[in-house]
C-alpha cells in the first residue's frame, strides 16, 4: 500500500473519500486487539476526568454526532441493510446498547479483561461481521472512512463547539481527549502506524486535530444534512423516539435545529435574524425545548450547581436505562426495554 501519511486538513480528507473509502474495517476476524504504541495511560485517563465533569455536553454532542452521522449516504446505507435502526425500537435497543459501550469506554481502565477492553473488542467484532454481511448483500463495506467519520460523530462536536455545548475544559484536557479518540479509534480497527497509514482523524495534539475535525463538519456533515433525505427524516425520528427513552425533554424538531446550528448551516444560527424566522417556523413546545437546551449549554453549566445537576441526570438516566427503564416500558414493553451488551 502506499505511503498516505498527510498533515493538510483537506489531503487528509481527500485521502478519505478516496483511498479510504475502499479499505475495509478489517480484512479477516483474525485481529489481535492491542494497545496502539502511542498509548499513553495518564492523558487516557485525564480524558476520562475530563468526560466526567463534562458528562452531559458530552451525551448531547455524541447524539447530535450521531443524528449527523445518519447523512451520511454509505453509514445509513449499512443501517437500513443490517436493520439495525429500521423503527423505534430497533433504535432504542442499538442506541442504548451504543450509551453502555459508550460509558464502559470512559469509566473503566484500558486494559485487558476489564469492561472496558471487553466492550471495545465486542463492537470490533460487530463492525467486522456487520461489513462482511453488506458486502454480500452488495451494498458495499464498512470501511475506513465510515469509521474515521464515525469517529468524528463521537468527539467533533465536543472539541470543535466546546463553547456552545457549555464544556470547563483546558488545552490539556482537549489534548487528552484526542488522544484517548486516537486511541478507541485504533484499538476498533481504524489504520495508524503513524508512517505509511494514517486515516484516525486524531493526531499527537489537539490544534493538529481540530483541522481534521472542521474539514469533516464543514465539507461531509454539513452538505449532506443540508440536503437531507425523507429517509433521513424517518431514521432520526426513530433515532429521537428511541432515545426519548433515556431523555424524555428530547423533542425532534427541536434538536433537529440545535444539530444544523452546531453543524454551522446559517439560517438555523440560534442568534441570527434568519435563524429567529426559522425558530418562529417551529411549534411552542419545540421553540420552548430549543431555548432551554441552548440556555442549559450556553448559559447554565458554566456555574458549578448546575453542572452537578446535569451531570446527576445523566448518571441517574444510565441507572434507570439499565435496571428500571420504565419509559421503555410504556413505549416498548417490559420484554423489550432491557438492553444487555
């Protein structure tokens, strides 16, 4: 293979629409998942104290990650083929099984037999099988670039709108958290020895990653959820009503907004006279949640109380998912609402 080492924004994202898109995540399930040689375990961890304090910006940026990440034409192609999001429920199970890797990820150390390595080597497996499994059915693989933008559905939002999602946060904690993505993204198959092949997103610093991260907003996530298709519409719906499980203040229309404000369209800018004509477009209910939504982010969890409180509501959200998901309940029955990983 040949030498696709890059440092410019737009090579790298050159070199992802290109080369990457035709690299599978794994070539055969014969994979020895291992510490990448740049691992190293204090930033890991500071990433892990920095999530803690930063809990709830952290769920709200993942979810508008994901939300985008669903327009992106070969990631809902290999959904709506594996069936894994085809309604509400198939939605809840996923993503709530998403929410649990998620968490193992940041709350456990990064080594072998804990939860943490046991769960990265789970969706490993789940990414090599889903790929062979849509490659037969001819709708193509999970390859390098599904996972490098699937990366970013994960921390590119968090690190590039680190002011408007509300995070306490120094340049050693972004250096961190790009380290510990540089890392998950290894360890679950995507390519970086550093020399030759390079596709993580995440590089030895912040301010070298963030390039990356705005050439992907800017030029993937923006476009495609401008022009968003009526199949989109019906995932995400799905998306929001699964989740709704977890969160019952998500309203769609609403974080549908607050997700193409974050993204950078102009005319849903939440401070712009063209963003007010679009908030005016919107129902009470959904201007109400908007509002509060910005206003928790922007305003509220810059002082510490409430940044408790909303970092307990996640906490307290993961427990009840997990042991006493009574929402689910309502919505999907008892069978249904318990998700195990």
């Amino acid at each position: 293979m040949k030498s696709t080492k890059c440092d410019d924004a737009n090579e790298y994202l050159k070199l992802l629409l290109n080369e990457a898109a035709t690299v599978p995540v794994d070539d055969s399930p014969d994979y020895v998942l291992e510490l990448p040689p740049f691992y190293d375990e204090q930033k890991f961890q500071r990433a892990q104290k920095m999530y803690a304090t930063n809990r709830f910006a952290c769920f709200t940026s993942m979810l508008v990650g994901l939300l985008g990440l669903l327009a992106v034409p070969s990631i809902f192609n290999v959904l709506v083929a594996t069936k894994n999001s085809s309604n509400a429920l198939r939605a809840y199970r996923r993503y709530m099984a998403t929410i649990f890797h998620t968490v193992n990820w940041f709350r456990y150390d990064l080594k072998p037999s804990t939860e943490c390595w046991k769960s990265l080597a789970k969706v490993r497996k789940i990414h090599f099988y889903s790929s062979t499994k849509t490659e037969k059915m001819g709708i193509g693989i999970i390859s390098q670039k599904d996972m490098a933008f699937t990366q970013f559905a994960f921390m590119g939002f968090f690190v590039l709108k680190r002011r408007e999602l509300g995070l306490i946060y120094d340049e050693y904690d972004l250096d961190a958290f790009c380290h510990f993505w540089r890392v998950l993204g290894y360890m679950l198959g995507i390519k970086d020895d550093f020399l030759f092949v390079r596709y993580n997103i995440c590089k030895e610093t912040f301010r070298e990653t963030e390039d990356r991260l705005e050439a992907i907003r800017s030029q993937i996530y923006r476009p495609y959820i401008q022009k968003c298709t009526q199949d989109f519409i019906t995932m995400t719906k799905d998306l929001i009503e699964g989740f709704w499980c977890f969160n019952p203040m998500l309203d769609y229309d609403s974080f549908m907004y607050f997700v193409k404000y974050l993204t950078g369209i102009e005319e849903y800018s939440y401070w712009s006279s063209t963003g007010s004509r679009n908030i005016k477009s919107l129902n009470w209910y959904s201007r109400l949640i908007l509002y509060l939504l910005v206003t928790v982010h922007c305003v509220l969890l810059d002082f510490w109380i409430f940044r408790m409180y909303y970092n307990f509501q996640i906490l307290y959200s993961e427990f009840l998912i997990k042991y006493f998901p009574f929402l689910a309940f309502y919505k999907f029955g008892i069978k249904e609402s318990y998700v195990r990983i």
